[in-house]
C-alpha cells in the first residue's frame, strides 16, 4: 500500500462482544434471556425509555415496550409515526417457517446469511435472527398484517435474493407497508393507553450522556422549533440508514444519519460505516433536477434479459440494434446464474459497461433490461399478470412504454450495512444507548440477503431489545439526572449555536447543491467499485467541500418556523463527517468483501477477493474529536460454525 | 416548457395566506411535479425568499407524506397516483397551475402546503388495531383465511394515510379513511373480537376530530391514489348498525 | 354514537325512503285522474274511510300523515345537522373551497349530488305551497273547489302552475336520483363497485318514474286531454 494510512487514523484497543454467553451456538439466546434480570412491573411505570424512530425497529419496540408498561417517548420527523421508511420495502421478509418443505430451517438461514454477508457478520447474531425470524410471522399475522395467502387460506411464500428456499412472505409489493401498519396500530393502541408519548415532527438533534450514560435527547421541534430536552433511564436509536449520504438512492428524503452521528460524536463507535449495498435495478437518473431513485423489483430479472450495444456511442433505438450487435453481458460472463447473479455482481457489472462507454439513455448511465423475449416466449399476457404493475410504475415515470422499448435500469444505494456498533444486547458502546434495525451494524456482515432488513427490524425491535433493555434498566434507578443537569444544558446549548452557525453563513448556494456533490463524490469513489486513489482523492474532496458548506451555504428563514430547508442542511452537515469516515474505512480494508469492492482485490474473473487472514473483523471507529483523528477499535470474528469460503457465480 | 404555478402561502397556521404567482423556466417532462417545487424553491433560495413548504419523503407514491390539491384536484390529475408520482408531462408549455394544501377543519395549515394530519392518528388509537401483544402468537398457519377475504383485506390495507380522500370530499368526510381500516381488520378472523366497539369508537372519533358526514358523493375514491372503493364505507354502514343491533 | 354522522345518515335514509313510498303510492294515485273524476274523488274519499269501521273516519289518514310528518321531520332534522357538520368541516367551502377554479364540478360528482341541499329547500317549499293548493285550497288558481278532481283539473289548466310543479318535480328527480343510491349505500346496500352500478341505476329508474309519473296529469290537464 502507497498511502500512509496513520495520516487518516489512528489504531486502538480491540474490542469484543462480552454479552453473548458462552455456550453453543443453538442455546446462545435462550441462555441470554434466561440469564437477563427482570423488572417489576411495578417499576417498570416509573422507567422512562426514549425511542428515536417508529420504523419497523423503532415502532416494534416501542409499542411492545409500552405494553410492557415502561414509559415510553417515541420520536419521528415524519408528521406520523406511520410513514417512517420502513413502509416503502417492497419484497418481503424471511422467516425459516419452512412451510415448503424444500428444506429450509434456521440453520439454513442462519447460513445463508452469514455467506451472504462475505463472512463478516457475527455468529451469534446471524443464528439470533434466523431463530426469531418463526415468531416474527406469528406475531404479524396475529395483528392482522394481509399476507399473501394460497387458495387453502395458508400463507404462501417465494423464494427471494438469488436463495434456494422459499422462504418470503410478503404482502404483493408492499410488505414493508404493511408490516409497519401492524407496528404502528400495536403503537397508537399504547399511545391511546398512555403508555408511549408520541412526538412526531421531532428530530433529535443531540444525545445526553451525563455520569457515564445515555440519559436523555435533545430534539426540535419542527413546526415552532423549539428546542427540547428530554429525560429518560434509557435511549434507543431506532433511526434507519444512512444511503442518503449519497444524495440520489432509494430512501426516503429526510432519511438521515443524524441520530447516530451525533451519538458516535457523544462515544458511541461507529461499525463498518463503508458497507453500503447497492441495488442493481433502479430507474437510472434522468436529469439534475432528480431527487431520488426509484427501485424495480429484482424480480424483473427473473424474466428480463439484460444487454447494451456492443459498441459504444450506439444511438440507434434498441429495437433497431440487431441481436449479433448486443451484448448480453452478464449471460455472457456468468453462464450458470445469467441474468440472476447476486446485487453486488449485477451492479457492478452494469457500471463496468457504462464506463467503457457502452451505457444507454440520457448521460450513458443505464443499460436494458429487455423483455422482448419473454413476451416472444410466454406472451403479453402473461407477461402483463407477472409484472403489470411494475411496467406501469416504469411508464409512469419515465413516460416510456417497456412492452416496446426496452426499460432502462442502473444500480443505486438501497441499505447500509454498517451502523452504530452494538454488543449481542444491542448495547452500543454508551452505556444505555441501545441502537436497532438499520442504524446499528446489524447482522448482515459486509452483504445483505434480500428480505431480511424488515426480518432484523421487527425481531430487534419486538423480540430482542425488550428483554435487554430491562437487564439494563433492572439496575435502575440511576443517579438523578435532570434536564438542568450540565451535560444535558450543555448538549441543548450546542444544538442552539450549532443552528445559529448554520443560519449565520448566509452564503450563496443552496443546501442541496452542496448535498448533490456530497453524493458524486462518494458515489464516484465510494460507490460500487473502490480504489485507493480514489478514496484518497474522495477524502480530500469531502473536506474541501465541507469547508466550503460551512462558508457559503444558504439557509433561508428562522429558526422558530417549519423552516426544511434548515433541517435539510443540518443533515447535510453530518454527512459531509460520516462520508469522510466512510472513505476512511474503506481506505483501511485494503480488501474486497460483500458490497465493499476494492478494484486492487479482485479474482480473475473480477470477483471479490477477501483477505481473511488480515481482515476478519469488525472495524469499529470511535469518534477522534473535532478535527482529530477516527481510532480504529478491531472486533475479531470467529467462525466455529461455518467454514469460511470463497464465494463463486460461475 | 414553462410553466405559471399560482402557490398558496400561508407563513404559519394563524396568519392568513393568499396565492401567490411564479414562474418555472425549463421544466423538463421527466421532473416529477414536486422536482419542479424543489427547482423552484433552489431559484427562491437563492434570491433570498422563503422557500415553499410541501411534505413529502417516499417520492414514491408509499407513505402517505405528500399531497398537494394541483387545478382544485387532490393528488392532482392522473388516476391512482399520488402527488409525487405525478409527472410534468402531465402538463403542457404554458400551463398555468394551481397548488394548494388539503383542505378540511381538522387539517390545519401549519405552514405553505403543509397540513396537520394527526387527527388520522387518533382515529387509528381510538380502535383501529388488532389486540396482539408482543408475545407467543398461535403458529401463523393455524388461522387459515380465505384467500378472497385476504385479498379484500389486502385492498382495504393498502391505504396510505394520506388524506386525499378529505381533501377531495365535498362532506370534508373521512370516511374512506375510516372504512379501509375497519374493512382490513373487519375481513380478516383475527379481527372479529374487536369488530364492534372497533367501528363505533373510530365513528365517534372521527366526528370528534370535526370531519364531515358521508353523503356517497365519490370524489374520494376518484382522488384515492389507491384506488380504495366506496364499497368499503358502505361495508362500514353495516357494521356499525350492526353494532348497535348486537350492543349489550 | 347515537349523534354520529353515519346514524344520522341512516336515519335520513330511512326517513327519505319512507318518503319515496309515499311519492310512489301519491302517483299512483294521481295518475287516477285519467280514470275520472268519479274515480279521483272516490278515491280521495277512500283514503278517508279506509280502515272503518276499526279506525275513525279518516284514521288512517291521520296515520299517514303522522309518519310522513315524523319522516319529514327526521329527515330535515338529519340533513340540517349534516349541512352543519359539512360547513364546520370545510369553513364553509363545501366542495367549492379551493381557491382554483378548475375542477368546481370535481372528479365525477353528479350535478345531482351537489344539489342535494338547496335542492331540498325547493322541495319542502314547494310541499308548503303544494299542500296550500291542493290540500287546504287556501291559495286556488282557476278556481276553488269541494271536489279535489276539479281542484286540480281548475288549477292545471294555468300554465304557470303547471311550470310551478315542473320545477318542483325536476329537483325531486335531481333529489331521488343521488338520495335513491345514497340511502341504500348508507344502509349497507353497496357492496361492491358492480352494485354500486346498479344501485345508480336503479336510483336513476326511481327518480325517472316518479318525475316523469307525476308530471303526466298536469301536462294533460294543460293540453285538455283530461276535464
Ligand atoms: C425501496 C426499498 C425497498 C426495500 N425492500 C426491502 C425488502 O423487500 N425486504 C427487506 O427486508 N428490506 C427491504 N428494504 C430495507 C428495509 O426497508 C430497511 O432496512 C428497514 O425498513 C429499516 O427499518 P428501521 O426501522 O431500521 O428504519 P426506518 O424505517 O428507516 O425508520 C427510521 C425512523 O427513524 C426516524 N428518524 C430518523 N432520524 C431521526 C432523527 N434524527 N430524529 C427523529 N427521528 C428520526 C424516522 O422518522 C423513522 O421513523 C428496502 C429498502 C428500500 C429503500
Ligand atoms: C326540506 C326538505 C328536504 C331537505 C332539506 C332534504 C335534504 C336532503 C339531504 C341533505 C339529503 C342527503 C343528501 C345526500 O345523501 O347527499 C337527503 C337525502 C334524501 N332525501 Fe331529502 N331532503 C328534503 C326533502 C325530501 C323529500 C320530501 C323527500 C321525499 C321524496 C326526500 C327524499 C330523500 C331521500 C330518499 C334521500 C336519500 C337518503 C340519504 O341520503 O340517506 N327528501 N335529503
Ligand atoms: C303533479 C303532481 C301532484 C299532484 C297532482 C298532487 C295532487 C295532490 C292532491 C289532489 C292532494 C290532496 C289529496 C287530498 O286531500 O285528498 C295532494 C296531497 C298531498 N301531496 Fe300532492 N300532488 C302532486 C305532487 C306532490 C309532490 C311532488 C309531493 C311531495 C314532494 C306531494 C306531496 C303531497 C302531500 C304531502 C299531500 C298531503 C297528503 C295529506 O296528508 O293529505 N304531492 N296532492
Ligand atoms: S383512503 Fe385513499 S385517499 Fe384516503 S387516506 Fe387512504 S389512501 Fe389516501
Ligand atoms: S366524497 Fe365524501 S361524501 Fe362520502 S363517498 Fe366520499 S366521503
Ligand atoms: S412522498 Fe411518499 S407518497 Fe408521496
């Protein structure tokens, strides 16, 4: 390696998981629950936790832990906990039911997921999820959420993400929607008990960490911009991912990193923040006027041949191009699996011949996915029944008619992998901050298998996090911790100056401007396909850029109104420092794994190329200061279960 | 093309607003009408003006978060489409457009296009769920449900909570709102224990909130972007006297 | 819950189909006049003397009455407090509060459906001038009369009165025509977007029958085919 690594960080101490017992594998949740202390239900009334997030994680938890009677305060943007971004997944969720017998179980589960991940996921955690995923579907079904059923009334299944069970349920293309509906009923009923206080169009802002634990949030509130302190014996962040670093991907607009930035800012470390998964089929950018993109169902792929012309700078309409002038790459490099290789080799794949020029529609950034053939094949018909609704999203958008033409897809960032590092009780490294679903570094190791988001969601949220967060709260009450307590006046004072910083620049570009070059540059450096020129140049840039955000960035209005674009270049501000660090992680693993692709490692075939021997860990950062530098703390993986291999689509 | 917008802007809820008039240059037919809003708000930005408030954060026609009344239609023109999946090719070179927010008592204008939609939430709270708590549920396939009534069910779930159907009613009734959520949970066996006091607890809340009375007038399924049946507010009528027929 | 908006619905549709019967059995009854005014009169004496010797001369008239009243009363009552409610709803705009001026006739609403109200305002004016004419002959256009065949035949050979009815009869068409498919929608009747086609049709058929059965008399009065 050329560069000089300890110019970007520093290394640390190792850390480990210290939660999970030490048993085998199967027993290891079992043996915690057991294990974990209780509260009384009487005490529980006088405990007050506060939750950030009514996602799939953040509703889940709140709504059970309001039925377990603790005091809940529940925080969104949103103007209802119901529109968190959970609601837009669209595939489905796992769960190792094994209603088809084709051979499914946990154990199977549990390896796929782990392989999935390119072996960087903890064991304990991947077995954790594989075996909640079973009362998952009770538990949702229960509640009335409308799976999709057969004709003898039980629940039907397909099989997802290039895996060779059946084991997704899902609800048509809205399973996201729907499961989120059922956490959110279970949520207001406990809202109208009394049990949670919702506060939506709130947005945290600040973490209190005062006599060693996470006590307490500060939040604005986004109509009259007030800001609030709020209490609590303990914080869960339950706050999504971080795609949006990127500018364009499939998230909702106000997705954010706030929330735990600010917490890794307060101590918290932030885990394997340059694992970032990139979804091959995607409605490609069409102007720079565009907010954000679009997935399609990689269900398209199953009857969709993907191809662009063999030369470059071929403008000539799709229809016109003859068949011995295309070239059907992924057919053509992956002969066994085709068109159905995994996100990461798909998308790849896909930039590759954009950059050789070779890319079609408007900037060059997209290629065809074709379904001439099916129709040749099964007819319209029956093409119309499988996809109907899918086309006409596509013709809604880009007001092309894919019966005809050719539709035009390209990869974009989906789900970030990385997250708040957090032991197997989902206890972040503030004592008390307890971090779930998308926002903690998760289970899914450097790679995440289709439908499993949602799964990890809802089992952090109404299965683990409950009984660990009462081990936790069963050494309460803490010390008294109020509001006019210094951390926590000193936390609502930053957050003051920091919004008058921001209102003060009064310069002369628009908060999105400055986001929409965020996002190239990580998106050119930090995308799908990493080098260690790049990454060096990306972290420059991203400083620069920063410096000149903090310059000559505009915010129009007050404080004290609904004021977006505010909100927006706060936002904006935290990711310019989660980009440098993303960079900066990606730097360091000077190896390929899952979603990360480092261009020096490679096989022949242009495969990921992991370094096990240097590189089986989780690489935890601790925030360096301001100014200074990330500390690099290690957490080794160690596979007694499954034997670590080279994954090949050949 | 260019396009005249004539915007409501309203500071916040209890200062009056009025429409105001701007001009978009070089709208491509590719934007989605809210990337026009965001190319319009850079411009006033820039200039140093307010920008326009609107919600909105899927963009892809699933939470529920935007909806915008465009030319005196909710979600504007199109069928089955929310407002940010409607496009600019929908409009032509000099079309003059008219954006205002939901109207209705209970949806207070908090600032621009920007409503308060909370009072769907406390019809929600008031019984709109299946008793579960979080605990061992029976096996998932030990309840069977016919795969008609899942479908019906399924239909009745996709509503997004958006309020359109308020917007669009000429009642400023709820009431397609209401009925999807009482038809989901009312169609499936799970929801049969609560399906009385479901029905009448939302019904007094919604007329709590100061939403108006169904008239089956329509407008709302023609607004709905899901495309939800008036069927289902019918199917609400019978339970609720059915309901009162059962009260003990 | 006895206050609520789909109670009150209800109730207005129960009360409205009550009225509907009434209007079909009226017109029937009217459509007597071809018959002559021995049938009319007789007929109208019927009415009076039906139920004897078990209910007193003109008892179960009076029955008739005191349902159609309590109807009427209902119905206004409902449809009063939902005008409220509709106007607290949407400051008053109703389906016109939108600064735009485009879509005023909205999405797909019938002319029909926005006429309800007003509409209904017409016709309980109209009863009041109806039943001074026809019933109390205090107001008696061509003429008064004992007999109610010659009250009629008297005031129907006027044009203006005949144009008076007309506009009655056209805004309880409009009025039948959405409240026929509104009351049966309310009670539970539309179950699916098949019926509700059907139900439009039918409230459609009603409103047709009853208009058009009831304007029949009056135009053949005017044109002399009958007196
Ligand atoms: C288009 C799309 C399709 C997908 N499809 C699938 C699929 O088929 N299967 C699958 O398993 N996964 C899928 N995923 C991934 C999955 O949807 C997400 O990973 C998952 O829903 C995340 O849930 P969450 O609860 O962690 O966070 P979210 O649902 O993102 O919720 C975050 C919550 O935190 C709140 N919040 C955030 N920041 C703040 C703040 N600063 N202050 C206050 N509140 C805050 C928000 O208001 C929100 O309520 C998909 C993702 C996308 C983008
Ligand atoms: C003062 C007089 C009247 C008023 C103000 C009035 C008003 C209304 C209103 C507001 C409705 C509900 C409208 C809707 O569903 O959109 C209605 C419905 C109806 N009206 Fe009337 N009306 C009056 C008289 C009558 C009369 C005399 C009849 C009898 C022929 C009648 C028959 C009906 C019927 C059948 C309905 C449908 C019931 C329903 O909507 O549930 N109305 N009326
Ligand atoms: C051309 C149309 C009509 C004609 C010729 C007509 C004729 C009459 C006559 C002759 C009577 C007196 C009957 C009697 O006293 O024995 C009467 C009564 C009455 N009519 Fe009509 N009518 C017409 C339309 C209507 C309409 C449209 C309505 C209602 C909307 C209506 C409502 C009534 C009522 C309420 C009474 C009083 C009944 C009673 O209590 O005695 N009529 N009508
Ligand atoms: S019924 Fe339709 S219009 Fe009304 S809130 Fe639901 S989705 Fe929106
Ligand atoms: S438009 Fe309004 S009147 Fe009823 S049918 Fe729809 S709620
Ligand atoms: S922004 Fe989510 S539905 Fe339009």
């Amino acid at each position: 390696m050329s560069v000089n690594l300890s110019n970007y960080y520093v290394d640390g101490d190792p850390i480990a998981d210290s939660s999970a017992p030490d048993v085998p594998l199967h027993e290891t949740w079992d043996q915690r629950r057991f294990d974990a202390n209780l509260v009384n239900p009487a005490n529980r009334r006088k405990r007050t936790v506060i939750i950030i997030g009514t996602g799939l994680a953040g509703g889940s938890a709140a709504a059970t832990l309001g039925e377990a009677g603790y005091h809940v305060k529940n925080f969104c943007y949103q103007d209802s906990p119901r529109r968190a971004h959970s609601i837009a997944a669209q595939g489905g969720i796992n769960a190792a039911k094994n209603y088809r017998n084709d051979g499914d179980s946990i154990q199977r589960l549990f390896y796929d997921t782990v392989k999935g991940g390119d072996y960087r996921s903890r064991e304990s955690n991947s077995w954790r999820l594989a075996q909640i995923s079973v009362e998952i579907i009770d538990q949702c079904v229960a509640q009335g959420v409308p799976f999709a059923r057969e004709y003898g009334g039980l629940l039907d299944n397909r099989s997802f993400g290039g895996v060779q069970v059946s084991r997704t349920f899902y609800a048509r293309g809205q399973t996201g929607q729907q499961l989120l509906l059922g956490a959110y009923q279970a949520l207001e009923r406990q809202i109208a008990a009394g049990n949670v206080e919702m506060h939506t169009r709130h947005e945290m802002l600040e973490l209190i960490v005062a006599e060693g634990r996470a006590r307490g949030v500060v939040v604005r509130d986004m109509v009259t911009g007030e800001i609030e302190t709020h209490m609590a014996d303990a914080v869960v962040l339950g706050s999504g991912g971080y795609g949006n670093v990127y500018f364009l991907s499939t998230n909702a607009m106000g997705c954010n990193v706030t929330a735990t930035w600010r917490a890794h800012r307060k101590g918290a470390y932030f885990a394997n923040p340059c694992y970032t998964q990139i979804h091959p089929t995607c409605i490609p950018v069409s102007g720079d006027f565009q907010s954000k993109l679009t997935l399609m169902s990689e269900s398209l792929r199953n009857d969709g041949r993907i191809w662009v012309p063999k030369e470059g700078g071929d403008t000539r309409h799709p229809r016109d191009i003859p068949t011995a002038e295309r070239d059907y790459y992924l057919e053509r490099r992956y002969p066994a699996f085709g068109n159905l290789v995994p996100r990461d080799v798909a998308s790849r794949a896909a930039k590759q011949v954009c950059d050789e020029g070779r890319g079609v529609g408007p900037g060059g950034r997209g290629v065809y996915l074709d379904f001439a053939s099916a129709i040749e094949r099964m007819g319209r018909k029956a093409v119309e029944a499988k996809y109907g609704n899918l086309f006409e999203m596509y013709e809604q958008i880009t007001g092309e008619d894919p019966y005809e033409v050719p539709m035009r897809i390209y990869p974009a960032v989906h789900y970030t992998m990385g997250g708040l590092w957090v032991d197997y009780d989902l206890q972040s490294t503030i004592p008390g901050l307890f971090v779930i679903g998308e926002a903690n570094f998760s289970d899914h190791g450097a790679n995440r298998l289709g439908a499993s988001a949602l799964m990890q969601g809802l089992s952090d949220g109404y299965f683990v996090l409950p009984p660990m967060i009462s081990n936790y709260l069963a050494d309460a009450p803490f010390e008294e911790v109020g509001p006019d307590h210094p951390e926590a006046v000193a936390a609502a004072e930053a957050v003051r100056s920091r919004i008058e910083k921001l209102l003060a620049v009064n310069g002369s570009r628009t908060v999105d401007s400055f986001h929409r070059d965020l996002g190239h540059i990580v998106w050119e450096y930090c995308g799908m396909e990493r080098t260690e020129e790049g990454l060096v140049k990306a972290i420059d840039l991203i400083r620069e850029l920063r410096e000149e955000f903090w310059r000559d960035v505009k915010v129009t209005g007050t404080n004290e109104e609904l004021n977006q674009t505010l909100e927006k270049a706060g936002r904006v501000a935290d990711f310019f420092e989660l980009a440098e660090l993303m960079c900066i992680d990606a730097l360091h693993r000077d190896e390929s794994c899952g979603a990360h692709f480092r261009a020096e490692h490679q096989t022949e075939d242009g495969e990921a190329l992991r370094d096990d021997e240097n590189f089986a860990y989780v690489a935890a950062w601790e925030f360096g200061g301001e100014g200074g530098k990330p500390v690099l703390h290690k957490e080794d993986l160690v596979y007694q279960n499954i034997q670590m291999k080279q994954r090949s689509y050949k | 093309m260019n396009i005249t917008l004539r915007v409501w802007r309203q500071p916040d809820s209890d200062a009056p607003g009025k429409m105001h008039t701007y001009q978009v240059a070089d709208v491509s037919e590719d934007m989605s009408f809210l990337e026009m809003l965001d190319v319009l708000n850079e411009q006033l930005t820039i200039d140093g003006e307010d920008p326009i408030a609107f919600d909105s954060d899927c963009r892809e026609g699933i939470c529920g978060m935007c909806g915008l009344v465009i030319n005196g239609l909710a979600h504007g023109p199109g069928k089955n489409v929310t407002t940010c999946q409607l496009h600019m090719r929908s409009f032509a070179d000099g079309d003059v457009i008219d954006v205002e927010p939901w109207r209705a008592e209970p949806f207070t204008v908090i600032k621009d296009l920007v409503v308060d939609r909370s009072s769907f939430d406390r019809i929600i709270q008031a019984g709109g769920y299946i008793t579960a708590p979080t605990g061992t549920a029976p096996e998932a396939n030990s309840i069977p449900v016919n795969k008609a009534d899942a479908d019906a069910a399924f239909d009745a779930a996709t509503c997004i909570g958006c309020g359109a159907c308020v917007a669009a009613c000429p009642n400023g009734s709820a009431s397609l709102f209401m009925a999807a959520k009482v038809a989901h949970l009312g169609l499936l066996p799970q929801g049969q224990p609560e399906r009385h006091s479901r029905v009448l607890d939302m019904v007094d809340q919604h007329d709590a909130e100061g939403f108006g009375g169904c008239t089956q007038i329509g407008e709302c399924t023609a607004a709905c972007p899901k495309g939800i049946q008036i069927d289902l507010i019918s199917r609400m009528d019978r339970d609720v006297l059915s309901a009162i027929a059962h009260r003990k | 819950m006895w206050r609520s908006t789909i109670v009150l619905k209800v109730a207005m549709a129960i009360s409205g189909l009550i009225l509907v019967l009434y209007l079909l059995a009226h017109m029937y009854g009217n459509l007597k006049v071809f018959a002559g005014q021995e049938a009319f009169d007789g007929y109208s004496h019927h009415l009076r003397t039906m139920g004897e010797p078990l209910l007193p001369y003109a008892g179960a008239l009076w029955i008739i009455r005191v349902v159609l009243l309590v109807a009427v009363i209902l119905h206004i009552y409902c449809a009063v407090t939902l005008w409220r409610r509709m106007r607290l709803a949407t400051a008053g705009g109703g389906g016109q509060r939108y600064e735009s001026t485009k879509a005023r006739r909205g999405n797909q609403r019938t002319y029909a459906s926005f006429t309800m109200r007003w509409g209904g305002v017409v016709i309980a004016l109209f009863v009041v001038y109806h039943l001074l004419h026809l019933t109390w002959n205090t107001i008696s256009p061509g003429g008064a009369s004992g007999s109610p065949y010659e009250r009629v035949v008297n005031g129907f050979s006027i044009w203006w009165v005949v144009l008076s009815y007309t506009v009655a009869l056209l805004a309880v068409g409009f009025h039948l025509r959405h409240g026929v498919w509104a009351a049966l929608a309310s009670l539970g009747a539309n179950t699916s977007q098949r019926r509700r086609r059907h139900l439009n049709v039918l409230a459609t058929v009603v409103a047709l029958l009853i208009t058009v059965g009831f304007l029949i008399p009056p135009f053949a009065i005017l044109f002399g085919l009958v007196g």
